[in-house]
C-alpha cells in the first residue's frame, strides 16, 4: 500500500514549479521565505478588519479573522513538534524518513495564518450570501438572450452553488496576490497543501451530496478548489504526493482551528455576560469530564483565596473559568497529538477520513462545548444581526458589481452607469481576469468574470463592504 513520505510531505519546491534563481538557505529556508510573504501582504492585513463570531467594536478584546489565525498558527505549531517528537522517540518511521520538526512547524505556522484568507466579509454567513446570489440568478440572469448558466459547464456552475472561502482562500495566494509575476505569492506546495482542508472539486461535492449522509466523507464536505485552480491543485499534490487523499498537515490545520475557536469564543462569550461559571461546570459535568469538572472548582477555590490580595474588581469566577479554558485547550492540543500518533498508519497512508479531535480522549467533552457555544454564543441577537446586515450589503453589492461584469470585455455595449461599477473593481483583480481570459473565446470568458466579482466581494473588509453600500445608496 502506497506510504506518504515526510520528505514530498514538506516538499519547498515553489508552485508552479520554477527552476532556483538564487540560493538564500544559507539565510532563511524557502518556508521562512514563505512567512515573510504571508505577513506582508495585504490579504494578510485585511483580516484585522475581518468579523470572526462577533461584530466588531470598539472593546480591544473581541477576536477578528487576524487574531484568530495567529492563534491557529501557534496552536498548530505545537500539535506539530508534539507529534514529531512522538514519531521520533517511537521510532514510527526508518532513520532517513523521519519529518524534519523545523520543516513542519515552519509549514504549520504558515498554514495557520493562511487558512482563513478566503473568507468573505461577516463571518461564515459571507459564503452563504455569495452563494444564495448565485442560486438565484445563474438561470433568470441574462446575456445575450441566454440565462448565465447556458455559457458555464457543469463544474463551473457547481463552483458558484458550493462557492467557499476555502477554494478562494487558494485562489488568492496563487492568482490574486501580486508577488513576482503572476504567481501569486508563489509559495511552497507543503504550505500549499497543508491549507486545502477538502481535497475535492465541485462535481465530486455534488456526488458526493447524492449519497446518503451516514455514507459520505468528511473530506468530500465541501470544495478546496475551483476549475480555475484545478490545474495548480494537482502540480500541488504531485509536489507533495498526496495526489488522492488530504495532506497529513491539514488534519493538524483542522483540529488547531476547532481548538482555537472553540476556547476562544467561549472566553469572548463569559466576557460578553453569555454565560456564567455554573453554566460551564454544568456543561462539564454533562461530558463526564469528572477531572475537568474538579479542576474547575478547584480554580475557583484559588481565586478566591487569593482575592484580598488583588485590586478592586477582581472576579473569582471570571478568573477560575479563563484558567480552566487555558489549561484544558493545552490538555486537549496534547490529546490531538496523540490521536494523531493512534490513527498514523491510517493517516500515512491516506486512509483516514475522521476529524483528529473526533478520535481524540476529549471529544466528548468538545463536542459539548461546541453544542454550548451554538447555542448560547453564536444565537444571540447582535450576531444575528451581523448576518443579516451582511447579507443585505453582499446582495446589493453582488447585483451591482454582477451587472455590470456581465457585459464587460464582451461585445455588448456597457452603459455609463455599468463603466463606472466597473471602475470601482480593484486593479490587481481585474489584471488577474485578463491574464486568465487571454487567447479565449469570449462566451468563455464569462466563468473568469463571475469569478472576478466573487474575488472582489469576498476580498473586502467588513468596514469597507458597510462604507461602500452606504456611499452607493447615498446612505
């Protein structure tokens, strides 16, 4: 049975592939190189201004999209050593094929500040707006007497119905992003990789879908890449041999983004006066973490003793519960590790399609506080609102941008209003356009420029989307 190597695993050949101008490994490794490529770009920047669950306020300790990705990053680093370290002293693979640790904590740390790149404005219900545009109007929109779907192929259409950030998120930091030429920022595959979450294309998803749900596969859930990207997705996976299943690494991305949410939002949520201490240790207690549940009182019992030495306003509680989710978030990034070295012939060989917390000794107890967070967090009226807000905005903002790119580059005649929408669009997005509508027909062209109004929309901040609707509604 064929075996994932470590070595293609962390493969820095660069994607596409180019032949090395210049040697720098005496300065920094091509995964640095990659680091330094993330931080400085401005799809980077824009996450600050990106909602993660709450709207964004003036309180300085609400998490965004940016905040929310550099503890992604840094929990997944951990995961990594830990299991390195495990496959090392348990000896799980020959001296010449054990993972190089830095290589892999490199790769993570990059991964995790990449991983919610393609994320549309106002949290996950960005994607839903994007896609319910698209649902609506691919077959009552018209061009040239024909509705849009007529000129799109299947998998292109599925694109749109199943649009997801993840896709976008590789659509951007291989096509929009200007580096070097027209690379993107032309990174390494095992950072590539190690970001592409659901290893399928749109017609899979749809086979997928067709199939009853206890039979379907966790990695078919939803689309890691576009048509657009489909040739790039495979030049990635040759690079890294994970040609037919999910990159090791992207099981570590996963289960540090569930950990990292999952205790986040909780704290965010205590701070916010959702919940109350009891709350928790009910819910704790309802897991049967018998040692969790003691731990927390047990915290409880310290913060208040030592209350009278700390200044007014010290809380016990608030105290007891942030130091129970620290320290249980480090005991189950332990817990994932270990899961990981369990199921390691399965994963190595392609086999594994479980989520790693899934598997892990406290899956029970994080299933529960992720059903706790759904309903008392994510529920409440101000992220509600948020969506519909969102909502609204990406509408009008679709059927404007949409209307006019339609007809733009095509023989049909523009009208003064469609020209100045078109203006608007960013620079870099539409030189991306051309570059990949170049030498086509121009019935083709139509997938590339649909394409480009989702690049647009999803590309903005929250706070640009709600200006840029108040000042074309004269709001």
């Amino acid at each position: 049975m064929h075996t994932l190597k470590w070595k293609n695993i962390t493969n820095e050949n660069r994607i596409p592939y180019q032949i090395k101008m210049n040697d720098y490994r005496n300065y920094r490794s091509e995964i640095e190189s990659d680091y330094l490529r993330i931080i400085s770009s401005a799809s980077f920047r824009r996450l600050q201004d990106k909602t993660q669950v709450f709207p964004l306020d003036q309180s300085d300790f609400v998490r965004t999209r940016l905040t929310h990705s550099m503890e992604v990053s840094s929990i997944a680093k951990v995961i990594g050593k830990q299991i390195c370290r495990s496959i090392h002293t348990q000896k799980l693979e020959r001296e010449d094929a054990l993972p190089d640790t830095l290589k892999v904590v490199e790769t993570l740390n990059c991964a995790g500040l990449l991983h919610d790149l393609g994320n549309p404005p106002f949290g996950h219900f960005g994607e839903t707006a994007i896609r319910n545009w698209f649902k609506q109007h691919l077959d009552t929109k018209t061009w040239k007497q024909k509705p849009l779907s007529a000129y799109l192929n299947e998998a292109q259409k599925l694109d749109f119905l199943y649009y997801e950030g993840n896709a976008q998120a590789l659509r951007i930091i291989t096509r929009l992003h200007r580096h070097v030429g027209d690379n993107g920022m032309h990174l390494t595959a095992c950072v590539l990789d190690s970001i592409i979450k659901y290893p399928t294309d749109s017609l899979t998803k749809r086979k997928e879908d067709e199939k009853e749900k206890k039979q379907r596969s966790l990695l078919k859930k939803k689309i890691g890449y576009f048509q657009s990207e489909r040739e790039l997705f495979m030049e990635i996976k040759h690079h890294t041999g994970c040609e037919n299943c999910r990159n090791p690494l992207a099981f570590i991305l996963e289960a540090a983004d569930d950990l990292a949410y999952t205790f986040a939002d909780l704290e965010d949520g205590y701070n916010k006066g959702l919940y109350c201490m009891e709350d928790l240790l009910e819910i704790i207690h309802q897991a049967e973490d018998e040692n969790g549940e003691t731990y927390l009182k047990k915290a409880y019992e310290n913060a208040c003793a030592i209350k009278g030495n700390k200044e007014k306003g010290f809380d016990p509680k608030k105290q007891a519960v942030f130091h129970w989710l620290s320290s249980k978030q480090l005991y189950c990034i332990s817990k994932v590790a270990q899961a990981f070295i369990d199921h390691y012939d399965a994963i190595m060989q392609g086999r594994f399609e479980q989520e790693l917390i899934a598997v892990s000794e406290e899956a029970r107890l994080i299933q529960s506080l992720k059903r706790f967070a759904f309903t008392r967090i994510y529920t409440i009226a101000p992220i509600l609102k948020l969506e519909l807000m969102g909502n609204e905005i990406l509408t009008f903002l679709l059927d404007r941008f949409m209307d006019a790119l339609i007809v733009y580059d095509s023989e049909e005649q523009m009208s003064d209003i469609q020209k100045k929408y078109i203006d608007l669009l960013s620079r870099n997005y539409l030189d991306a356009y051309h570059r990949a509508a170049m030498n086509k027909e121009e019935e083709e062209k139509l997938y590339d420029r649909l394409l480009l109004g989702c690049d647009f929309i999803s590309g903005m901040t929250d706070s640009y989307a709600k200006r840029l609707y108040q000042e074309l509604k004269g709001i």
